[in-house]
C-alpha cells in the first residue's frame, strides 16, 4: 500500500480530527449478499448429497472401495488445501473476479460430475469441484467484509452467510434424497448449474471489485508447499479416523508438518507471502480462529456420528434423518439472527463463552442417550448444541476478518475457511477413534463363538458391517447381534458427546478471558485502532477505478 502522509504536521496542541465514522451499507450492498448466499448455500449442499448418491453410483459405475472413498473425500482435500491459495488470490486479482471464474469453473465440473462415465472420470471431475469450490468460500466471505464496513452491519451479514451456509448443510439430506427418488444419482451435481449462471450475471451488476493494488507476484513455491503441508495431514487424520492408529497415517501427519514447518520459515522471509502470519499478531484474530477450529471442529465430528445414529440405530431413511435434523437448523436460523443484536449490548467474549456454556448442556444430553427410544433427547441436545455453536460461528469469522486490514480480507477468510476445514477434520478423527475403540471393545466380548471369523471381522469393523453381517443370519442370532451392535454404538456416541462437554467447557472458559477485551458493538477500545476500520483502500476514503476496481486514498493535505 502507498504511505499514507501529510504535507504539513498538525500544529502542537491541537486535537487530530476525530475519524469518520465507516460508511454504511446501502440497498446495493444488501442485494449483493443475497448474491454471495448462492454459492455458500450450493458448497453446503454439494458437502452432503454426494453420500447418499453413493449406492447409486456404485450400482451404476461400479467403482472399488478405494474409488468410492477417494470421490467422496477428494472433494474436501482440494478445498482444504488451496483455500489459503485462493484467498490470497483473490487479494491480488480482485475478490469479484475470482468469484466468477469460480463459479464459472465449479458450474462446468458439475456437468462433468453429472454425466461420468466412469470412476476415474467421477474423480477428476469432485477434483475440479474442490478446486474450483476453494475460490468460492474465501471470495464471499472477503466481499462481505469490503462491502459492510459498518461493525454492526457486518456483524449481520456475516450471521445471514453463517445461516445460509448451515441450512444447505440441514437441507442437504433431504432434498438430496428427493432429488434421488425421482432422478438419477447425476441430478444432485446439477443443482450447481443454473445457480452458477445466476451469479455468472448478476455479479458484475451488484458486487463491487476490491483487491490489493500493492500486492506482489503470487509465490507458486509458497503454493506447492501450501498444499504438501496441508494435504498430507488431512489425509493423514482421515485414514486416522476410519482406520485407527498406523504408520500411514503418522507418516502423512509427520510428512504434513515437516513442510508446513518449512512453508511458515519461507512466509517470514518473503517481502510478500502467501500467508501474512502478522495476522497472529492480533490477540482477537488468533483466539477466534482458535475457537472455531476446536469449536466447530467437535460439533461437525459428533455430527457424523449423530447422522449415524438416526439411520443406523433408530432405523431412519436418509429422509427421515434429515427431517429429524431440522429442529437443529431452524434453532441455528433464530440463534444466528439474534446474535448480531445480543452482541451491540453484551461483549462478544461473554456471548460466544455463555453460549459454549448452552452448548455443553446439549453434550451432556447426547451423553445420556440410550439405543433404544433416544430419539427425543437426541434431537434435543442436538438443538441446544446448534443454538450454543451459532454465535461461535457468527463472532468468531467476524472477529477473524474484522481483525484484518481489508487489503488482506481474502486472506483472513481463508484462513476461517481453512480452520473450519482442519477442525472439522480434527473432530471426526478425535471423536471417530473414541466411538471406534468403544464400539469394538464392547462388541468383541459379545460376539457369539460360533460366528464365522469372516463376519466377526466384518461386524467388529463398524455398525454398518454388523448391520450387514445380521441381515444374513438366520433365527434370533442376527437380532441379537445387531442389538450388541448398536448397544456398542451408542456407548462410544455417549462417551465422545461426554468428551466434547469437557472440552467445549475449557474453549468456553478460554473465549471469556481471551476476547473479553473487545467490546461490545464492534467499537475499539479507547485508545486502540479498529483494524477492521483502519485506513481503507478499498473505496471509502478514495476514488475507484473506471472497472470499478477500488484505488487507495490520495494523500491527507492538512
């Protein structure tokens, strides 16, 4: 950025002029964001339909085990390792542009998803989803942070994407399972097309451009060792989760931190990084993103295993299940949209901890749940644990992009993004292994001796293996199994539910003490500078382009 200067200093004893308060936000502003919910909603949707397309497509392409594992998961190991990328992207080349080749690239992927003809074609085509899905995520969520520079406006906007993003999530079952029943399995990918043309033409008209006209040249070293540190420790916690402790997934983990060792010692000695780490120099920044990668982390790992329960033990459709999730949504809905509120009175610090605090009561209540009839104290736990996350996610990403200066906007948001991603991860292979080491260790005392070794092995494996092997047995032996099965299932869901409650009690002790500091109404403290209002070269303070592209203040001429 240009040194902001004066030509003649402020005579001594006189008061500088008070800082204009941020422009707010006007009708353009708010229709453009009902143009960034598109795509949040659609990456929300894409996240779940795939699962419950798999039967199909298995009945169709017959793809192996690995085939199946690698269409589902390559999808999020692209986001998760090019989201720093493309934040950082679109600080250089502009936040709107790089939203629209997004969603130009992530319309034609879908079609190429919808249409595979073959495995291998399904892969590299939820590989160019991923790809193109990771410029989507940080690009609004920047956009959103230059286009509300009010506190209290951007505090708003950021609960709507929030909301958005967590109803395709709650929706996604369902309509996937409708789209199914009357279509074929390609019908769930096609969902992305007319969306991405909508944006295709109404983003030049309602979204301004805003980018870093100082950035430098993008560092393609910095990029590879960005995704050699990011991919293999992803994968590693995955293969930890469905496989348990094993030198493959300790050797990825060790081959992930070894170059992310060596990306952050390359960060510090670049004039210009993929990844500004000043960023961590601010105490608000670092706790947020801290909270939201353990916070969210744990609700999206006991999520899958919630998911589990309805359809595996309860018996429910994938319908049903996502029905049954609903309660959960709509009480995110009302969380999400009284949070901006609450925190103009109360200190976000003390909102986002006594919300944690609601949370853990809804921990404690899916610890109770037993494998038969647990359906109403399920749901209910499940509703207060969504309502306790909610301000977590609306204050925490908007003290994470707040804390930036708004050049590095597409960075800070990739990095929520990212956070939310390795969270997420992290839980599902936290809690995974506690509900995989409970489940076998009480079921292989309660095998039948007489079981074949091949089924034991299979039933031992996972409740769906023992669902599978109890279908085959004849007589009461398979009602049997199948009640041990799910009697094991839900005693290692209790105890991770259990586990998450102490965990989240700490995050929420930890939210009070480390951002108590920051006042309520987004205002800085007195004395301190707002990095979310500092100076702006984004528009407020100077002129734009004839593109439209912000350009930096002229120079102060007091």
């Amino acid at each position: 950025m240009p040194d902001i200067t004066t030509e003649s200093p402020i005579p001594a004893g006189a008061s500088p002029a008070p800082a204009e308060p941020p422009r707010r936000a006007g009708r353009r502003e708010w229709l453009g964001l009902f143009v960034l919910m598109l795509p949040t909603l659609l990456l929300a949707l894409d996240a779940t339909v795939l699962n419950l397309a798999i039967p199909q497509i298995s009945a169709d392409l017959r793809p192996t085990g690995t085939q199946v594992l690698w269409s589902v998961d390559i999808y999020g190991f692209m986001i998760a390792g090019l989201l720093v990328t493309m934040g950082t992207l679109g600080d250089r080349i502009g936040r709107r542009r790089l939203l629209m080749i997004g969603a130009f690239g992530f319309g034609l992927s879908s079609v190429l998803a919808a249409f595979s003809t073959g495995p291998e074609m399904l892969i590299a085509a939820r590989a160019l989803l991923g790809i193109t899905g990771a410029t989507l995520m940080p690009s609004t969520l920047a956009l959103i942070s230059n286009m509300f520079k009010d506190p209290r406006q951007r505090g708003v906007a950021i609960s709507v994407w929030v909301t958005c993003f967590s109803v395709g999530v709650a929706v996604g079952p369902v309509l996937g399972g409708a789209l199914l029943e009357w279509f074929w399995w390609g019908s769930v990918f096609l969902l992305a097309v007319p969306v991405m043309v909508l944006l295709l033409v109404v983003a030049p008209v309602l979204l301004p451009e805003y980018k870093d006209a100082d950035a430098g040249r993008l560092d393609l070293a910095s990029v590879v060792l960005s995704l050699v540190a990011v991919l293999p420790v992803i994968y590693g916690v995955k293969h930890l989760a469905e496989y348990g402790v094993g030198p493959l997934a300790f050797g990825s983990l060790a081959v992930g931190l070894f170059f992310g060792v060596v990306f952050v010692r390359r960060q510090r000695g670049l004039a210009d990084p993929l990844l500004d780490l000043r960023l961590f120099a601010d105490r608000a920044f670092g706790a947020a993103l801290l909270v939201l990668l353990l916070g969210l982390g744990l609700m999206g790992g006991l999520y899958l295993f919630i998911t589990q329960y309805l359809q595996l033990v309860e018996g429910l459709s994938p319908i049903e299940a996502g029905l049954w999730l609903l309660p959960a949504a709509g009480a995110l809905i009302i969380a999400s949209s009284l949070t901006p509120a609450v925190a103009q009175r109360v200190r976000p610090g003390y909102v986002v901890g006594g919300s944690l605090f609601l949370s853990v009561l809804g921990y404690g209540l899916v610890s109770q749940v037993g494998s038969v009839g647990g359906l109403p104290l399920l749901v209910t736990g499940f509703v207060l644990i969504y309502t306790g996350i909610s301000p977590m996610m609306v204050l925490g990403t908007d003290l994470v992009v707040g804390s930036a200066p708004p050049e590095k906007a597409g960075s800070a948001a990739a990095m929520s993004e990212a956070g939310m991603e390795f969270g997420i991860a992290l839980g599902i292979a936290g809690l995974g292994s506690v509900v995989t080491a409970v489940y076998r260790d009480e079921l292989s005392g309660a095998l039948a001796s007489d079981l074949p070794a091949s089924a034991a092995d299979t039933a031992w494996d996972t409740l769906a293996g023992a669902e599978s092997v109890a279908r085959n047995l004849s007589g009461p032996a398979g009602a049997e199994l199948l009640e041990q099965a799910r009697e094991a299932f839900t005693s290692g869901l209790n105890l991770a539910a259990g586990l998450a409650g102490v965990i989240v009690t700490v995050l929420a002790v930890a939210a009070i003490v480390l951002l108590r500091h920051i006042p309520a109404g987004g205002e800085a403290p007195a004395g301190e500078p707002d990095a979310g209002t500092a100076a702006e070269t984004d528009g407020e303070t100077g002129g734009k382009a004839a593109d439209g592209t912000a350009e930096a203040p002229e120079p102060s001429r007091t």
